[in-house]
C-alpha cells in the first residue's frame, strides 16, 4: 500500500509539473502504457475513495464543531449571568437573555450592535475601556464595579468580569464582558448600616448572646460601658467583665427567657467595683433561627438606677409620711385638710376619716390672738414658709406647745395648690427648756433666781430706774456663823435653814423686789424705788424676821443676819461696783457685831483699797525683811516663872509704819500669803528656841500661832517635823497655838492631825477661846494642853460683866478635862488676882512683860531666873500674890 502509494504521489507530482508545463494531452502521456493506466485507474480510484473518506470526515469534524458551537450558544444564553460579547469598541456582537433581563430589554437581539458604554454611567465606560485594552487572554484583573443604568431608567450596581476571547475565534479581538448584578447585596448592606447605625446611636444597651452565653452582638452603648472593644466583647461570656455574680444571675435570666421561649422583662443590677450598685430593666426575647430552633437570646437594657433611686426617695418619702414622728397635715388651696398621717393622729388624737375636708383651724388653742394667724399668713404669703412655736389643742382639749412649719406648694402660675404643715409636739422639749432654764437661772435649792437671773434682773432695773429717774438698793444679806449651823445640826438642817430664810425674806418683800441667792448662805435683794426710811424699815424687819427662831424637824435653830446695802445711782451706777459696795457693807455689819445692816460709805471703800494694799505689799514684806518676832513671855501663876514665850509678828513697813496683825492677817489668810508667813514664823521661832536652848535656857516653850488655812494643809504636819527635825529642836519646846476655827472644820480630823502633832512631842493649846463656836464634844478628845483665854473676856474682869463668869467656866472646863489655861492680856493687878483666885495656870500681858525682841529674851530669863528647871504644869497651881513686870516697851 505504501508502495503504492508513492508511486501515486510520485504520479501525482509528475502530472502536477505536466500541467504546470502545459503539456496535458500532448502525447507524452500517451507513452503511458495500458498498465501504467490501468494502474492509474486503479489509483484514481482509489483517491476518489480516498477523498470520500476524507469527505466524511470533514462532514463529521464540521457536525461536531456545530455542536460544539450550539452547545456554546445554548451555555451562553443560559448563563445565569449577565454576559456580552464586545468587541474592542464595546460593540455588542452578543448578549445572553440574563444579560437583556438585567438591563430591561426584551431580547437579546434589541442589545446587539448596541455599544456597551452607553449602559454606562458616571463616565465608568472610560474605566471599562481601559480594561479592555489592558486584558490579554490569560490576564487575571480583580473585578470592576460600574453603575450601570437599565432600559427603564434604574440604576444597577453590577460587579463587572472582562475575559480576552481566544483570537482565533474571530479575527479581530473580542471579549467576554460578564455582569453581576450587586445591587440587592448594596440594599442589604445599606440595611444593615441603618440598623448598625441604630443600635449604635442607641443610649440603651443592646446585645444578644448564644445559648453558651457567648457574646454574638454589642451596640456602643454597651461597650463603651465596658470599656472594652467589639473584639474584646464578641465571642466572649459576659463573666469575663462583670462581676461573677451578676454575670452569673444575668446569665440564667437569659437561660429562662430561651427555655421558655418567650419575652421577659428584668430589673438586673451591676455592682461596679468601688461604685454605687446600678439597676437596669433589661428586655430579653429569644432568638429564634430559620428551623425554630433558639439560636441564642437578645436584649434590649436601660440604666433605670435614676429612676429607682427616684422611686426609692418617693419610697422612702411616703414612708416618712407615714411612719415619720411629725405630725403632718396636707391641705389644698382652700385650707380644707386633704390628708393627715398617723403622727398627725397620735399627737392631736383626731382620725383622718374625722378631718378630712375641715381645715387646720380645728386645732386653735385660743392661746393666740387673731394677729398672730394674720402675722403667719402674711408669712406664708410672701415668703412660701412659716415656721414657729404654736400652742394647739388636741381632741382631748388638752393644749400643747408644737413646733409647726407650713410650706405652700404652687402651681405652674404660682397659685397656691396646696399647704402643708408639718409639726412636732415640743411639750417635752419645752418641759426641758423650762428645767435648764430653772437650772441654769435659778437657785435648786432656794427656787430663787441665782447670780446669773441676778445680773440680768440687776440690768433690768437699772434700765427702769434710769428711764424713770428712779433709785434702788442693792441688799446683801449673809447669815452670820451659818457655818456653825452645819456643824452642829447637819447639813441637811443647814439647808432647811436656808429654804426658811429665803422663806421669810420673800414674805418681806414686794412682788417687784428681787431675792437671790448668790451662793451658800448669801441673798442679794434688789429693791425698787424706796427711800432711806423705807429701806431702813425694810432692813429691820428683815433682820428681825431671819432672827426668829426656826423649828425644823426636831430641831430649834436660830440663826441672824448681817446686812450691806447699796444704792443705785448714789453710790454706784454700774451693778458689779453696786454688789461689791453692798458686799463690803455687809462686812462692815458683821466687824460691827453682826445681826444688823449697814448702808456702804465712802469709808468703807478706803478701807477695801487699803485692804488690795496691804495684800499687794505682804508680797514683798518677808523678802524686804519687814517682818519681825517679839516673844512674850507667859507666867506660870502659880509660881511666877517664865513658862512659855508666844511668837508674835511684827510688820513694820519699808516707811517705818506699822501693820498690826488683826489688819494683816486675815487679809493674809484670804489671800493664801498666810503659808509662806506661818513657815516663815515657824523657822524663825524654832530656830531662835534652838539658840536659847543652845546658850542653856531650858524649861520654856515656844507658842507659835498657826492659822486654819495652814494648818489644813496637807504637808503641815510634815513641815513642823521637818523643821523641828533641821533646827534639833525637841518638841516638847515647841507649843502651836491653833484658833477654834481650826478645831471647829472637821473636827475628827482636825483631832487626828493634832494627835500626830502630839507625836512629835509639840504642845497645843486653843487661842482665843470663847469667841468661836467650839464643839465641846470634841473639846474633850482634842490631845490639847491648854486654852487660851481671849483678852476681851480678861479685859472686862472687875467691870461688871458676864465676862467674869464666862474666864471662871472657862477655866472650869479645861479643870474638868484635866488641861491647863492661858490667860491673855493680862494688865491689871485685878486680872491677876481675878484669875488666880479662880485657878488658871499662867497668863501673858503687860502686867508680866511685854513682847520682847529675841535677843533681849535671854537677859529677861536671866533677870527672872527662869534658867532653872521648871516644866510648865497643867494642874491648878496657887495663885502668885504679885509679881513685879517691867514692861518693855
Ligand atoms: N447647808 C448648807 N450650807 C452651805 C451651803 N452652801 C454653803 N454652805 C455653808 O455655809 C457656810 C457659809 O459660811 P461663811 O459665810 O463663810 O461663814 P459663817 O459661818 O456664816 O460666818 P460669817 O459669815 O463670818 O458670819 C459654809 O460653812 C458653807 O459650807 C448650802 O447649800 N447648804
């Protein structure tokens, strides 16, 4: 076959070149030999058959390319995307029915030979036409988005693919331009940025989360509360930023709002860490998915911590109303009752029921005049408010104090709606006002108003009298040895004592006159507009009536008064100066011998100022050495020897004047100086005793005077030990001389102190004695050696006077409790003879010898003989017949 075949070929060829040459039918063919044609037939034939297969072959190759171009054609058409055919023009060679659909046209035929660009719009032909360019066959461009505007006028959002065609397939270059029409996806996402949008412009919280409790959705508001960022918040459990606990119970409202398929509002709570706890009304729903499925739950919340704190307030406020302890009473603008609470009730005893509609006026006391409603309805009326102290009645008809304050409530034209008034029952309160009042301003005791009522009533009058050209007195009253009241009866007694004087002293003035009791057993009176007579008048009655004795319980008791008067505006004009000038009257009344009145002088006040003198120079006195001892001596009656010497202080000023010590020592003793004086004396005496005693005078004692305020003191025992103990002085060379004053303040204590004293081997003796209030009682256990008996008795021996009698039983007693007696001022021969006869031990005074100067002291012992033992005795002695005294000074 091959072989034939080439000779066919090689036929083929030659008969090719004949005709090329032209040499077709000249002959040269005709050499052929009848093989040669019949073996061209042959090949003829065969070629024939040849070129029939080969015919077939091109029917079935041009078949199957049909087909394939049908089957193109039919994919085109039915692509269910837009797609074109262009050229490169943008010329429409083809266009598939989803393609016409898209733009609005009936067939594809209408788009053909139209030009794409003119689909086109906001100049993207232009960016289309660029592309065209640019794409080759197996380029691969991302897409391009056009708008492009339909048949009817719409505008599309078409998403565009470009695709170069093989260029075989035309001659010139065609592309496949494909559309996707993006315009449903541009409404779902403008959708969605409107609900985007939304959620985040909301101020509520909005969220949902999956049915594990992860986070699928958050608005702003939400993360902005949390702080947190969207990715910090989507996809993670609400545990992760709240609080376990509320997450927690957040968490299972969400289990029931999905378990039960339904809506359910919450009030939830958040407790920010350091924060106040805030509420929020959360409304949760199911989310429910395409198969009913629950898909998780959303929620819509709101912060309502304001409002429930509102709600809380008005809570708390009603129930303050309610259950408040203030009365409260709401009316409306007409004044008719509307409303009442349970305090208003308790406090008035009226039920609302019974109140409603009346008005408030039910409750007038008729304590207040008309004015006084019309003065708080002004108030009402101006400022909004009244408040102020009211007295109403209650049902009861008891009248009661109240605190009210009424409120008027307005409306939008600022017309009045609605009064309220709210009260308290102020009975207590005023009860109490009224006992710290009497507390504060009056007298427990005596009910009469103290110093401070005194001040302002002294104002008062001052005020009046001034106006009026009038005068009043100033009245200073004390009781005379009221101590000795107290003492002897108890202070129980003592204050029944005072309650009848201010008793008797009340009935004896007018109602406008004022008593008051300054403090203990001193009143000042304040007595209006009387003369001199008239105040006279008034003085004696008083002293008289106080002088009364006064029976109080078993007990009769008599006590007296001493009187200063002072008077406005004579002597003063200011109050304080008046007290003080009656206050030194009185004083006055008392050095005159009690139970009397004086009026103030002028003299008076010299004396007062002489008195800051004296207590100003006794400040310096000791360290300017202006202070001096004499010692006098005392005589033993009996035997006429010098038993004893009394310390006596001298004070002889820096200008040579003299201050005598009834002058100087009281105002000492007031003053306290007296401290540093006694220890002054005390060292002085001791010591001078011990330098006698040194230089051999023996058997005499040294008396020092002690006053109460010293010896009260707590260090005084300790001091005459101590100074006793320094000098080497014996006690028993020591005597202190203590006033009855002294034994008459604690009188048990006094006669302990006394026995320690005694310890120490020191004598005691009582000065003065007679004058005071002694307690016999006591006298008896005090460890004493001796009375002293005060020169006044002594002085008015052979005068016919009581005083006689008063030396004899002096002397008596302290015969009968064993102790010795000390005569003082002994002057006269007749004293002598007076108080020896009737057994006194030993006196001092002029008759004997006048106070000496300590270094004169030894020659008169030595003159006297008195060197020679002899202990001072406390027996009775026989009298001395004379004694012959060489005065000193
Ligand atoms: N029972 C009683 N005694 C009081 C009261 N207040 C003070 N006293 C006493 O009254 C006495 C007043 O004494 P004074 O005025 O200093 O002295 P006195 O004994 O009255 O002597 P003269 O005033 O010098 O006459 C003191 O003993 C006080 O303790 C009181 O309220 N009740």
């Amino acid at each position: 076959m091959s072989e034939g075949r080439s000779r066919i070929d090689t036929l083929r060829l030659r008969a090719e070149m004949a005709l090329s040459r032209g040499e077709a039918g000249t002959g040269r063919l005709d050499a052929a030999t009848a093989a040669d044609l019949s073996e061209l037939l042959h090949e003829l034939r065969v070629y024939q058959a040849e070129l029939n297969i080969q015919n077939q072959e091109l029917i079935a190759s041009r078949q199957a390319e049909e087909s394939v171009r049908r089957r193109y054609q039919l994919l085109f058409s039915a692509l269910p995307l837009s797609a074109f055919v262009v050229d490169d023009r943008g010329i429409i060679e083809e266009a598939n029915d989803t393609a016409a659909r898209l733009f609005g046209f009936r067939s594809t035929r209408t788009l053909r030979q139209h030009s794409l660009l003119r689909l086109i719009l906001d100049g993207g032909g232009v960016n289309l036409m660029q592309r065209l360019r640019g794409v080759g066959a197996d380029t691969e461009e991302g897409p391009l988005y056009l708008l492009f505007r339909a048949h009817d006028g719409a505008t599309l959002h078409v998403e565009v693919y470009l695709c170069a065609l093989p260029s075989d397939y035309h001659l010139d270059s065609r592309f496949l331009v494909l559309c996707l029409d993006r315009s449903a996806d541009d409404e779902l996402s403008r959708t969605r940025n409107i609900f985007k949008t939304l959620l985040d412009n909301s101020d509520s919280w909005i969220y949902a989360f999956d049915p594990q409790g992860r986070c699928l959705l958050a608005n702003q508001a939400l993360l902005r509360f949390l702080r947190r960022s969207d990715a910090e918040v989507i996809g993670h459990r609400r545990d992760e930023w709240l609080p376990a606990e509320d997450a927690d119970q957040h968490a299972q409202n969400d289990a029931l709002v999905m378990s039960n398929r339904k809506a359910i509002l919450y009030e939830e709570k958040v407790h920010e860490p350091g924060l106040e706890v805030r509420y929020y009304l959360s409304n949760k729903f199911p989310l429910v998915g395409d198969a009913g499925e629950i898909i998780g739950v959303g929620g819509i919340t709101n912060d309502i911590t304001e409002s429930r704190q509102k709600d809380i307030r008005l809570e708390l406020a009603a129930q303050v109303y309610r259950s408040g302890r203030e009365g409260i009473v709401i009316t409306d603008a007409e004044q008719r009752i509307i409303s009442v609470n349970n305090a208003f009730s308790q406090i008035t005893g009226y039920e609302e029921e019974s109140v409603l509609g009346e008005k408030p006026s039910i409750l007038a006391s008729g304590r207040h005049p008309e004015s006084f409603y019309a003065g708080m309805w002004r108030a009402i009326n101006a400022s909004g408010r009244w408040a102020g102290e009211i007295w109403n009645r209650r049902k009861s008809g008891e009248v009661y104090p109240e605190w009210l304050s009424i409120s008027r409530v307005s409306g939008a034209n600022d017309e009045p709606t609605h009064y309220i008034g709210v009260f308290s029952d102020i009975t207590h309160r005023k009860m109490a006002e009224e006992e710290i009042e009497r507390l504060a301003f009056y007298d427990s005791l005596t009910g009469t108003p103290n110093r401070y009522l005194l001040h302002d009533r002294a104002a008062q009058a001052i005020r009046a009298a001034e106006r009026r050209g009038k005068s009043f007195a100033v009245v200073f009253i004390d009781l005379d040895r009221f101590k000795a009241v107290n003492d002897v009866f108890g202070h129980a007694i003592g204050d029944e004592v005072l309650r009848e004087v201010t008793k008797r002293i009340q009935q004896r003035i007018r109602d406008s006159d004022t008593v008051c009791r300054l403090s203990g057993d001193e009143f000042v009176l304040l007595l209006d507009d009387l003369n001199h007579a008239q105040i006279d008048c008034r003085a004696a009655a008083l002293v008289e009536a106080i002088g009364e004795p006064m029976t109080i319980g078993t007990s009769e008791v008599s006590v007296s008064a001493s009187i200063g008067i002072a008077l406005y505006p004579h002597d003063a004009t200011a109050f304080d100066e008046l007290l003080k000038q009656a206050d030194m009257a009185m004083y006055q009344a008392k050095s005159g011998g009690r139970n009397g009145w004086r009026y103030f002088n002028d003299e008076m006040a010299r004396s007062a100022s002489e008195r800051l003198v004296i207590e100003f120079d006794l400040r310096r006195a000791i360290v300017n050495e202006e202070m001096t001892l004499r010692y006098q001596p005392q005589m033993e009656l009996a035997s006429g020897r010098i038993t004893g010497v009394e310390a006596l202080l001298r004070w002889q000023r820096e200008d040579g004047s003299h201050v005598p010590p009834d002058r100087f020592i009281p105002i000492a003793e007031e003053s306290g100086q007296i401290i540093e004086l006694g220890r002054w004396v005390l060292e002085q005496a001791v010591a001078a005793r011990k330098q006698w005693l040194d230089e051999g005078h023996k058997h005499f004692v040294v008396a020092v005077n002690v006053s109460f305020v010293q010896f009260w003191r707590d260090d005084f025992v300790d001091e005459v030990r101590t100074t006793l103990a320094r000098h080497g002085l014996p006690g028993e060379l020591l005597e202190i001389e203590l006033t009855e004053r002294v034994a008459m303040g604690e009188p048990e204590l006094a006669v302990r102190m006394m026995r320690t004293l005694k310890g120490l081997g020191v004598r005691l003796s009582i000065d003065d004695f007679g004058t005071g209030y002694s307690s016999l009682s006591y006298l008896n256990t005090m460890p004493i050696d001796a009375l002293k008996i005060d020169r006044a008795f002594i002085r008015n021996i052979g005068l016919e006077s009581s005083d006689e009698a008063i030396c004899r039983t002096i002397i008596q007693l302290a015969g009968t409790i064993g102790i010795g007696t000390i005569a003082e001022g002994v002057e006269t021969p007749h004293h002598l003879a007076f108080l020896a006869q009737n057994g006194c031990t030993a006196g001092q005074g002029y008759l004997f010898a006048h106070p000496l100067f300590g270094c004169d002291l030894p020659a008169e012992l030595m003159r006297r003989g008195v060197t020679a033992p002899g202990h001072r005795s406390h027996g009775r002695q026989a009298p001395v017949a004379s004694h012959s005294v060489q005065a000193e000074e």
